[in-house]
C-alpha cells in the first residue's frame, strides 16, 4: 500500500480535534494561536485556517479578546452546508459511486444537492437547461461543488458559472483539456487498463484482442486505457496493431468482425473489453462457435459490475476503485483542504473465472 504522507494543517487540525474530542482541554479553550503556531512550527495563517475550519464543524466558537472556546458537547451542533454534486446516480458504477460519495458527505456534516445528469447531453440545449440549474444552485453559496469530470458536460461554461470562492473537486475521471484550480480525485484508468493487459500477457496470452466501450476521438478514458494497453505490450517487447487488434464498438459490426476473427487462422486467446456487459455480448457471439471463455480463451472486463458476477463463468474485471475515491473525498471533506491537486486512486484487479 502506498504511504499518504499528511501535510501540515492536516496535521495540526486533526491533533486538534482529537484533543478536543478526547476532552484534553480542561479548561474549556484552546492555547493562543500564536503559541499553537509557535509549538508546531506553523505560521499563523495555517493555525488561523484550522481554527476557521474547527468553527464551521461546530466545536469551537471564537471570541474576539477572549480566544478559542470549546462549544459544550450538549451544545455542539453541526453546521450542515451546502454541497453539490454533479454526476450520474444510476447505472452499476455510478449508482454505487453516488451512494458511496453521499455518505461521506452526510457524515461530514454537509447537506447533498443532487445536479443530476444524463449521458448523451444535448449540447445544443446544455447552457439553457443544465447551465441554468447549475448557476442557480452555485448563486446559493454551496460550499463545494464535486462533479464526475464525464466527458459530455460543458466545461467551457463552468468557467462563467465558477467563482473565485467556489471549492470544485473533480472526482473519477477528467475528460476536459481545460484547466481549473480544483482537488482532482481520479480512478488512474490507464493504469487499470495496463494491469488488465498485464494480466492476460502474463497468464499465457499472445494473441489478444482489445475492445473499446466509446471509442470517439475526443474521450480521454479511451485514449488513456489505450496508452495503457500499448505500455503493458512495450514491457513485454510486443506492439499493439491497432488497425487489426482493436474493434470499436462504435462500429456496428464488430460482433461480425470478431466472429471473423476467431474462425481465422489467427484466433485470438484473449479479449480485453473496456466494460463488462460487453465482455459478456461478446461472449453470447462466440457462444455460436461453441467457445467460453475461460476454457477456450481469456476474457477481463472493465468496472467490476454485476454483469462481471452473475452469469457464468465469473467474469474477471477492474474495479475504478469507489469505494477509496469516496474516502479520499471523505478526508477532503473532513479536512476541509481544497488545494489545487491531483490525487491518482488505483483500480483494482479482481481475479475470477475467465482468466
């Protein structure tokens, strides 16, 4: 497991709070800043977002002459703020994602806003319908905004929307080359692409075929899972042949492609889907030739979804990783450290039948 090393306001925020939950303060209040400052090696503005950041929690008030003062627990309310988000909540993966960030922002004390969104926007009507929602809810003053960086939504226009004072996190994915000063929080997909080309190569593989979910010019995830594939054939002194090992599912016939491919002289004992429920299309085609995969060839999916676990034979697949993308917001949250950074969470290989 990697090692996260804290830095300095997280540091001193969360010996705070464990001292004042731990009721070390006999007194009811909290040294001077400037002795905190003193004592941890921190300068005052460090000490002084701390000390703002415990306030908006609901453990201490502040008093002007008097210091810091620990709210009484039969008193301590937390402050519930606003907090937006805006992705897709239904589906395997999003479903999940969204519940998972909803948690960590209820137990954090912040109350969720829903912006909800459809794949295949209409970017003709964007600005009017979803645009106008979004400006509306930013007028309000939310606290942070998080958004599922999917590569429909306009981010041209979040620029016109977005404040200086509005903390964005963009969490999963970014398929934007626009720049914001934003926490980025994002399932590393080249990576999960590498470990899955890895996987077949290594298990025996010589001959594998790679299928895209939306192959258009313009989706990051694609062009990086891609990247990742050709890295895993580089370590193994192998080039992936794009134009012969590569079916779009874009293109309608890549079923009849693949078919083709597999009564050729050249059959291919390893398929890399990018999503699982076209793994599994794939596999009902080669069922008319009598192949299952596992037995006559090798087959990983993409997202770890029910697709991957209730049909037969279990299918290999990666996970994007929710679950720590959720907690690596929860602990944004909890620290209330918005700064521009890009925190990379590493999918996951679960093994199964098919390989």
């Amino acid at each position: 497991m990697k090692l996260k090393f804290k830095n300095k306001y997280e540091i001193l925020r969360e010996n705070i709070k464990n001292n004042i939950l731990k009721g070390k303060y006999a007194d009811g209040i909290l040294p001077p800043e400037e002795k905190l400052a003193e004592f941890y090696g921190l300068n005052r503005g460090t000490v002084n977002k701390v000390m703002s950041s415990l306030e908006s929690e609901g453990l201490i008030s502040r008093k002007p002459r008097v210091g810091s003062i620990i709210v009484d627990i039969k008193e301590r309310k937390p402050a519930l703020r606003l907090g937006g988000l805006i992705m897709l909540n239904v589906g395997h993966v999003y479903g999940n994602l969204h519940t998972l960030m909803t948690r960590e922002i209820r137990k954090n004390h912040y109350f969720p806003v829903l912006l909800d969104v459809e794949s295949g926007l209409d970017r003709q009507n964007i600005e009017k319908n979803l645009g106008n929602y979004i400006k509306s809810f930013l007028d309000s003053s939310p606290d942070f905004l998080a958004v599922d960086g999917m590569y429909d939504l306009p981010f041209e226009f979040f620029s016109k929307w977005l404040n200086k004072k509005t903390n964005l996190v963009i969490f999963n994915r970014y398929e934007s080359d626009l720049k914001f000063s934003a926490t980025y929080i994002l399932s590393d997909y080249q990576k999960g692409a590498y470990i899955a080309t890895k996987h077949l190569l290594e298990t025996g593989c010589k001959n594998v075929i790679i299928i895209p979910s939306h192959f258009y010019e313009n989706c990051r995830i694609s062009t990086d899972m891609l990247r990742g594939v050709e890295l895993a054939y580089a370590e193994k002194g192998k080039t992936l042949r794009k134009e012969e090992d590569v079916f779009p599912t874009k293109d309608r016939s890549y079923l009849e492609l693949i078919i083709k491919r597999f009564k050729s002289k050249h059959r291919p004992d390893g398929i890399f889907a990018f999503s699982d429920s076209n793994a599994r299309i794939i596999q009902n085609a080669l069922g008319e030739l009598n192949l299952c995969p596992g037995r006559d060839y090798k087959m990983v999916g993409y997202y770890n979804t029910p697709w991957a676990i209730e049909f037969d034979p279990k299918l290999t697949s990666i996970s994007i990783n929710e679950a720590a993308i959720a907690a690596e917001f929860g602990n944004l949250l909890s620290m209330r450290n918005f700064e521009n950074r890009k925190i990379m969470i590493a999918p996951e290989l679960i093994i199964r039948e098919t390989t």
